[in-house]
C-alpha cells in the first residue's frame, strides 16, 4: 500500500524559500500570489493489508522521524 505524508512549516515560522519563490513569481508578473510555502512529500510504501493500520504506520513515522513536530504539521494519504 502506498502512504503519501506532506510536511509543511507551521503558520508563523519564517519560510525563507517560500518568500524568495513568491518574490520570484511576482518578478515574473504572477502578481496574484499572496503566499508561498515550501514543503516536502515523502511517498511510502509499506506492506499493511488495510488503509487504517496504513495511516497510522504514516503518522507514526511523520511523528517519529518525518516531520520535526515543533516547527512542521503534516498530513498522511493512503494511496490506493
């Protein structure tokens, strides 16, 4: 089974990446961007045999080693 876990920075930590991508976009007229955050996905698969042991092996990884949990949220798919 296919686990997808998205790990973005929290609302209120400073995103420096972000804020030169959106300087960028609005350098090259893409003047209706108002923010930009950067993340990561980190695509999974792993050997369960129902979507609900599936997401929480996703969430037990994001919280284990994924995501740093004082600064980053993160969300977990289970991909059919």
């Amino acid at each position: 089974m296919k686990i997808r876990v998205d790990v973005v920075l929290r609302e209120g930590v400073l995103d420096p990446q972000g804020k030169a991508i959106g300087h960028a976009l609005e350098t090259l007229d893409f003047k209706n961007v108002s923010d930009v955050r950067v993340g990561k996905t980190i695509l999974l698969d792993v050997d369960c045999h129902d979507t609900k042991s599936a997401a929480d092996q996703g969430r037990k990884m994001a919280e284990a080693l994924l995501a740093n949990l004082v600064i980053e949220d993160y969300t977990v798919e289970v991909m059919k």
